[in-house]
C-alpha cells in the first residue's frame, strides 16, 4: 500500500507543481486602448518582449508567486498582460528574496 501511495505521489507532484505560462490574447489587449496603428505595434513588440523573458523563467518561479499574479493578473482590467504578470512576477519573487522584517525597538 505505501508502495501504491509513493507511485501515485510521484506522478502527481509534477502535474500539482507546474503550472503552465498561461495564454493570454495580446492582440486583443494591445488594441482595446488604441486606434494608432504605431502604439499597436509598439505594445505587440513589448508584449512578445515579456512574455519571452516569461517563458525562459517560468519554471524558477514559485508555484504560489505564479498563483498569485496569475489570478492578480486576470482580476485586474480584465485584459491580462505579459506584460504586467513580469511585472508583479519579478516584483514578487525579489519582494520574496529580499523580506523586509518588523522590530519593535
């Protein structure tokens, strides 16, 4: 039976860890605020940018972080970004790495 129970856990623990970098629909968030066919591009260009940078750090980040600013992300305007999940990823994991601590002295 503790056999069983280690396989079975084995097996899951990648599934339960790996959250994959999710799909997001830049060109649709890119010309919600625009009509400027220069704007448009320029957010395609930094969009691409971010979601690249994501996507060769994605499995160094915390599960809970990618949690996190996976649901902030989409709770925000509605549109999710590459852009703005880098931005609270790396503010996230840098706030983790560098914890501020509280004295009463």
């Amino acid at each position: 039976m503790r056999f069983f129970i280690l396989i079975a856990g084995l097996f899951a623990a990648p599934f339960a860890m790996g959250q994959d970098l999710p799909r997001y629909d830049p060109e649709a968030y890119c010309q919600a605020d625009t009509d400027s066919n220069s704007l448009y591009n320029l957010c395609i260009d930094d969009e691409q940018h971010y979601y690249d940078a994501l996507r060769q750090r994605w499995s160094d980040v915390p599960a809970d972080i990618k949690r996190y600013c996976i649901d902030d992300n989409q709770a925000g305007t509605g549109r999710p970004s590459y852009s703005m999940l880098e931005l609270c990823i790396s503010d996230e994991v840098d706030a983790a790495e560098n914890e501020s601590s509280f004295s009463f002295d």
